[in-house]
C-alpha cells in the first residue's frame, strides 16, 4: 500500500488544487477501505459518493480474509481505477517495484469485463457519456443495475484464484 501510494502522492500533488487533492486521495482511501471490506467477513463497504458513509454488504465477499488478500485487492483495485481519476499517475504507479512488478495488476479494467458489463464510463440510463465530468464531481462508476453483472463477472471470468477465469 505504502509503494503504491509512493507512485500516486507526486502526481496528485504536482498538478492539482488541494480540494482536488483531497478529493483524488479520499478516493483511494475509499478504494482501500473497500477491497479490505471484500477481504473480511464483517466489514462493510462504502458507496462511492455518499454523504452517509453508511456501510453496505459488499457485491462479493472472496472468502480470503489475510492481510496479503485484502492489501492486493486493495492494489489491484488502484490500479484498476487509474486510468478514471488520474491517468497521469499509471506511469508513477508501476515504476514503484512493488505494485507493478511483484503483483502485475491490469491498468484500467479487465477487457472481459467491460465486454461483459460495459465501462462505468457508460453513464447512468438518461445520462450521455458527453455529460460526464470529472472535474463537476460526477465520478465513473457502474449503476447500481449492474451488480448482478459485475457479480457473475467475478464468478465466471475474473482473473486470479477466487474469480472463475483462471490467472
């Protein structure tokens, strides 16, 4: 956690406002947070963009709950959402040994799954992808109709030990 947030702290603080720092760095935290939710029996996760910060049953619990599973989901997770909140930082990410090199996360989303269950970019029904703004506080995320579908995605074609896609 420590190496990736090595590779990600320079390019949030060498181009960005401090609200945007705060954003972009609240927005890993959240990512963290969630993949040790998904790695745990109890814990809960948190919806992205809620005021509440009201606990929800993660879509998938792994069934693995060691500390190594929940700190490489965790990685594998801010790799994932790089290329959404902060391409610039995918560089800085992977020339830090650890994240990169030792756990060989996907920049960006597995190409199955976006096959499967479209991009968070995709916007929310009625919303065009044109209206999406990062800069206006709209982040992308998968609408919540596509649970089942990110769900069977893990099941069947997710990468790794506990999806049903092999390595």
């Amino acid at each position: 956690i420590i190496g990736a947030m090595a590779g990600l702290v320079p390019a949030i603080t060498d181009g960005y406002a401090f609200s945007f720092q705060t954003r972009f760095t609240n927005l890993v935290d959240q990512l963290v947070w969630n993949a040790f939710a998904s790695n745990s029996d109890r814990l809960q996760a948190l919806l992205f963009g809620s005021a509440t910060h009201r606990g929800v049953e993660p879509l998938v619990r792994s069934g693995q709950t060691s500390t190594d599973a929940k700190v490489v989901t965790a990685i594998h997770a801010i790799a994932a959402a790089l290329p959404f909140f902060l391409p610039e930082a995918a560089g800085a990410f992977c020339a830090v040994p650890a994240p990169c090199f030792l756990l060989r996360p996907t920049i960006g989303l597995e190409p199955r799954l976006t096959a499967k269950c479209g991009s968070p970019l995709d916007g929310y029904p009625g919303v065009p992808m044109a209206d999406f703004d990062p800069e206006g506080g709209e982040w992308a995320v998968f609408p919540p109709e596509k649970a089942e579908c990110l769900v069977a995605w893990h099941a069947e074609d997710a990468p790794g030990p506990r999806g049903g896609g092999g390595g």
